[in-house]
C-alpha cells in the first residue's frame, strides 16, 4: 500500500493525509519502516532445521522445541 500512497502522492500532488484518506489506510501503515531483530537469522535457520528434522510437526510444536532449547 505504500507504493499507492506515494504513487497518489507525486501524480496527483496532494498531502499524504489525503492520499491515505482516498485509500482507505491509516497514516501509520505508510509511516511504518520493519525492523529486523538480531537474533532473528539464527532463529529462522534453526527453525527451518527442525522443520527438515520433523517434517510433521506444525509451527506450534517447533516453537515449544525452541522455547525448550532456550
């Protein structure tokens, strides 16, 4: 939706609060940046290595296991 919102924005040269009230979105949906955490790479990596280990097991049970392992 972001690409909308500045695609309104530069063709039509109105203000981000109007852009947004056109599109229906609030503000903060176009205003908001993802932040990757640290930890996060090692997690997914060993997450995937469990999910090949178990192949059965769902996201629940493969989260207890890493909760397990600390």
């Amino acid at each position: 939706m972001r690409r909308a919102t500045l695609w309104l924005m530069e063709i039509f040269r109105v203000s981000q609060r109007r852009a947004c009230r056109v599109l229906a979105q609030p503000r903060n949906t176009t205003r908001y940046t993802s932040q990757i955490r640290l930890d996060e790479p090692p997690l997914m990596a060993r997450m995937i290595q469990l999910a090949c280990m178990y192949g059965r097991y769902g996201y629940r049970r493969i989260g207890a296991m890493l909760r397990w392992e600390g």
